[in-house]
C-alpha cells in the first residue's frame, strides 16, 4: 500500500515523527517503475526541485532551496542517486545540468 501523499511531510504515529529515510524511501526504490521527471519550480524567493515517478504518479523526493543554483541542483541529483534508483529514463525541461551522477541502467 502506498503512504498517503498527505502525511509524506510529516509522518507521525502517536505524536512521534517517523524517519522519511527509514519508512518512505524504501517503499520508493522497492516500486520504483524506473523513469523520472525531475523539474524545479520558483515559489517566491525558493527554488523547490521535484522527481516524480510518472507510472506510479508519486513523488520520489524534493529539496528546498534559498536559490536554485547548479549546485543545489547537483546535491538534489546526488541525494536521488544515493536512495540506489535504477533508473531506465529522465524526462526534463532541458536543464543544462548533467545527469551523470544518477545510476543509469
């Protein structure tokens, strides 16, 4: 069964917070259909960087920043390549960031 979208940003369970780590990311990589669409998008003064799994319509992970520079990018890519996706294919808007970091399959 999969989380509900709404308790991803704060899981508890009687009033303790529940490790995104530990309970959610392993739910993704074990259904992970292996494609992504990563885009960021600007809410003001903030850059949010999204990864969405297009099959399962959830969110893989996302990552808040003051500025969405190149390198807050590249440390979004390698916290995606640190969960241990396999990822088969990316779907982008074109961002001039290389992907390398991501383990392709």
């Amino acid at each position: 069964m999969c989380p509900r979208p709404r308790w991803i940003a704060g899981w508890s369970r009687r009033g303790k917070k529940i490790d995104l780590q530990q309970a959610y990311e392993p739910w993704i990589v074990e259904h992970f259909s292996g494609y992504l669409c990563i885009d960021e998008i600007y809410d003001g003064p903030y850059c949010i960087f999204y990864a969405v799994d297009p099959v399962l319509r959830k969110r893989v992970a996302f990552q808040i920043s003051a500025a969405g520079t190149e390198a807050e990018c590249r440390r979004f890519l390698g916290y995606l390549a640190d969960m241990g996706l396999k990822v088969q294919g990316v779907t982008t808007d074109g961002c001039h960031v290389s992907l390398d970091g991501l383990c392709l399959v």
